[in-house]
C-alpha cells in the first residue's frame, strides 16, 4: 500500500480543516460514548471468561489506536460481541498466554491485509454465511448470560451449548428474585428509555439506578466486587505475556477466525457510519490500525477488539466531526479507571447480562431470516448449517464449512444459468422491449445495468458504482436485463442501495430480470421494501413508470 494523501489516517486528515467547534462537538460525542462503552466493555470481559477490566483495558488501548490510525472518520473500536464466544474458548483450553498469541497472531494478519491492499476482500464472505453465525453468536451470547441475570448457584458452566442448558435448566430452582428483579428493571430502562430520548445512554441510566437500588436495599446478588475482588485503579498494567511456542500451531485457526471476525465487523461498522455520515471510508488503512491495535492489545492486559457497530452509531448521533471524539472516548474510559474504578466492585453481574441481553438481540440480525428462508433449499442450507455449527460446534469449524457451501453454491449459481442456444426470431423480437438502442432518456432519469452474476463477491461494484448519490437523477433505473444470477448477497446489496435512494428523495426502479434473479427477487420481503410497482419487465415500462413518478412529483 503506497502512501499517499487518501492513505493516510483518517485522524491525520481531519486536521486539515478541524476547528475549534469541531473540537468541542467531538469532546461532548467522546464523553458520551465513553460512558456507553464502560458497561458494554465490562460485560464483555465477563462474557469471555476473563476480567472486566480486561474489557475495559481493551477499550481504552485499542479504541484509542483504531481512532488515531484508522480509515474511517467516527468508528469506535473495542471489545465486541462477536469475540465473546471463540474468546471464552480459547481461554478455557488455552488459558490467558494462549490468548494473547491469538489477538497477536490476528493483529498481524490484520496488519498484512491492510499493507497489501486486501481489506476488500472481506466481501468475498457470503451474506447467508455472515448471517448464520451472527445469528448462532447472539444465541449464544445470550445463553451465557442467563446463570447471573437470574442468580442461579451453580458449578463452572461447560463451554458447549447444550451441557450449559442442561446444567442451567437443573438449577433453576436456585433462581435468586433479588438478581432476576435487578435484570428485569435494567431490561426494562433498556428498553423503554431510548423511545422517549436517545440522548441520554439507557446503559448508563440502567448501570447507575440499578447498582444504587442494589447498594440502597443490600440485596443479596453477586457483584464485580465480589466475583472479581472490584477492578484495579491505575493505568492499564504493561506485561510481555508469557507465549508458549508449542501452542502456535493450534491456534492459527482461531487467530484467522479472530482476524477475519474483526475485519468484517470493523468494515460492517464503518459502513455503517459511511451512510449515517455521507463520508468514506479507506478500508486497507482501517485493517491496518485493526492489526496495530490488537498487536498492542494483549500487552496491556486486552482481548480482541474491532469496530463496533453500536457505539459508532452513538459517536455519530451524539454529534462527532472526526477521530478524534473515539481517542476521547478512550481517555474518558482511562479517566474512569483512574478515578472511579473502585465504585465498580458494586456493579451487580445481572445488570451486566441485561446489557448482554439487549446486544445479542441487536446484533442478531433476525429480520435477516425472513429473506433467506424464502430462497431455495441449496441457499437456505448454507444459512442452516453455519447456525447450527456456530451454535452447537465451533466458530472456526462454522465459518469454514459455511464458506466451503457458499462457495460450492457459487459455482452452481453461474454453471446453471450458462446455456447455449440458437438464436432465433421470437429471441430477436422478445429482446426488443429490452434494447435501448432508438430510446431517448428523459433528463429525470438514470439508467444502471448489471451484467454477469451478482453474486458474493460482486455486490462491492455496485457500492463503488453508486458512492456519489449526487450525481444521480430523481428516478434511478437498474437494468437486470444481462444479470444472469444473485445469491441473497445481491439481494442485500440492492435493498442497501435502494434505502440509500429513498433516504436522499430518490426512487429505484427495476427492470429486465431474469428466470433465476426474477425468481429470487419476487420474495415477499424484498418487493414489500423495493415497492411492487417499482418492479417492472423491461426498460419500456420503466421509463414508463418514470414518467409517471416525475408527474406526481410535479408541483
């Protein structure tokens, strides 16, 4: 990777026309998700089967480095859900030592794909593979909570599913009402408190009032305190851990699954902001600081950590201009360590696993489901065995066999839509309404095509086709008409482009698809987001249709 101006951190860039009303509108963003970041943070540390301040420390060294040296403007990085299961397990066969050789291994593997100029190829995950082990993590992730949101006494839970049900369910009648009324009350603040403001962080308020009704009443719960004697006050503790060079051949397969988890997720996240902020981000550089950041990570007592979603979501509605409200962010945590730390031995675990609660089902991507259960058996198998593996096997194991179907599924999407035939009168003049040539566009009008299979992959080329909304007319054709196969991959990325039309005034019209894309594309789902009457048979009909949006845009 060259440096050039476009390569350098996003950090770096901003400086150039950065203003001292910037800078106070990124002081108020950092401080604001800072706080947000502290409970998410803790929970989990907790969740994967280390410290709290483990979270913690991996917010403040890891944040702070993904914001200085990142590709994108607002991201925020640190501990994420999606670590929380392989994390645990990693731990739990390979101890703390051995966790540190994954989050090292994987902020090299990090730092290479940004050198080399492959942070795209992330795309290359197929969207039912993605979907089926976000879906299998949220469970899971849930499921690890439910022994301290309802205060079950019980043993050391076992690391797989099922026995940790089964456990769970044969102590439940050590059901503590004082933890699961705390849980119960932090759901519902959780839930209810961003319907009437979004600018205070539910977390905080639930975190604060809850942890006072516990201290008020004494009631009889575990706390940070007494699982984890509190968390130390200081700075976070610089340690060269202790490697064992026996385990790094187990555990490249987990330091891949790590690199590739964080890289998704990061570019997931900055997307995310892309479109909440009308910027771009450089995702070779932002793999980079991923790498650097979780290279450093684990030196000061950090897990993994990644872009994550929610809390760039935050950093941007609470008003950031540039990277510099995430290093806030950071130093608000650091701040907290320095000054308040102690107050965290209150803090009631079931409080925790409410905030874990209420992020699995975010991150869970369930309205996901509806569409892929209405593609055909082959695409849905894909999504099912990725699940039923993330849930019931290992991580490593279902991304690999769930990108090995993909990509099997791949290959029998473009051999089954390659024909050769004659060319005959009826094709010639079936073609007709299709063809372009004689037509005169109206000035209102765009006209996009896709030609070959749109499939995982491909779908980034209708991203960087469509970057610049601007450039675009109030009526956007796309011609499917050379579009020979999709996967829900392509469908995901038309609905993504389709609500980035509508959210700038703009309207998608498509035309001209094919057997097996039309097929696909007449799911319930995806007609009900795209508009039935937007859904037309060839380009005669949609400049047709054109027309007739253009005249009730009229004054």
């Amino acid at each position: 990777m060259s440096i050039t101006n476009s390569n350098l951190p996003k950090s770096i860039q901003a400086l150039r026309t950065y203003t001292a009303q910037m800078f106070l509108r990124d002081i108020l963003a950092g401080l604001t998700v800072g706080l947000v970041a502290l409970p998410l943070a803790m929970a989990f540390g907790i969740a994967s089967g280390v410290t709290p301040q483990a979270g913690i420390y991996t917010a403040v060294v890891a944040g702070f480095l993904i914001s200085a040296l990142g590709g994108s403007r607002t991201q925020i990085g640190g501990p994420t859900g999606a670590f929380v299961v392989i994390v645990a397990g990693i731990v739990a066969h390979f101890g703390m030592s051995g966790l540190a050789m994954v989050t090292l291994m994987a902020g090299v593997l990090l730092l290479l794909m940004g050198l080399t100029g492959l942070g795209a190829a992330v795309r290359f995950i197929p969207r039912m593979v993605v979907v089926g082990f976000t879906n299998g993590i949220a469970i899971l992730i849930a499921s690890t909570q439910i022994k301290d949101f309802f205060g079950l006494h019980t043993g050391e839970s076992p690391s797989e599913f099922l026995p940790r049900m089964k456990m769970l369910a044969g102590n439940f009648d050590s059901l503590n009402p004082s933890a699961l009324g705390l849980g119960l009350g932090t759901l519902a603040i959780l839930l209810l408190l961003p319907r009437f403001t979004k600018r205070i962080p539910a977390s905080i308020v639930a975190l604060l009032f809850c942890t006072g009704v516990s201290v008020l009443f004494h009631l009889p719960v575990e706390t940070v305190g007494s699982k984890f004697g509190g968390i130390p006050q200081g700075l976070p503790p610089f340690a060269i851990p202790e490697f064992h060079a026996e385990d790094i051949l187990p555990l490249i397969p987990s330091a891949f699954t790590v690199a590739m988890l964080a890289a998704l997720e990061s570019m997931l996240s900055a997307v995310v902001a892309d479109g909440m902020t009308g910027d771009r981000h450089n995702p070779n550089v932002e793999l980079a600081a991923q790498g650097v950041a979780n290279m450093l990570s684990p030196l000061f007592g950090g897990i993994p950590a990644t872009g994550a979603i929610a809390r760039t979501a935050t950093n941007i509605r609470a008003g950031a201009q540039s990277p510099v409200a995430g290093i806030v962010h950071a130093l608000t945590l650091l701040a907290i360590l320095l000054v308040a730390a102690p107050l965290a031995s209150y803090i009631p675990l079931t409080v925790l696993a409410a905030v874990l609660f209420v992020v699995a089902y975010n991150m869970g991507e369930w309205n996901e489901i509806g569409g892929i259960l209405q593609l055909d058996f082959t695409a849905k198998s894909v999504w099912v065995v990725t699940f039923a593996l993330t849930v019931f096997a290992d991580l490593t194991v279902a991304v690999g066999v769930g990108f090995t179907l993909a990509a099997l599924l791949y290959i029998h999407r473009v051999a089954e839509t390659t024909s050769v035939s004659p060319v005959t009168e009826e094709y010639i003049r079936d073609g007709l309404p299709h063809s372009l040539q004689g037509r005169i566009l109206p000035s209102f009008v765009t006209v996009l095509r896709i030609h070959g299979p749109f499939l995982w992959g491909t779908t980034e080329k209708l991203v960087e086709a469509t970057a610049d909304l601007t450039v675009f007319q109030p009526v956007v054709i796309l011609r499917l008409r050379n579009m020979t196969a999709i996967d829900a991959t392509g469908i995901h990325a038309i609905e993504t482009f389709a609500r980035q039309l509508q959210d700038s005034g703009r309207t998608l019209l498509l035309c001209g698809a094919m057997q097996q894309p039309s097929k696909l594309l007449h799911g319930e789902r995806f007609l009900d987001r795209i508009g039935r009457e937007n859904f037309v048979p060839n380009i005669q009909t949609a400049l047709d249709r054109a027309n007739e949006i253009h005249n009730l845009q009229l004054p």
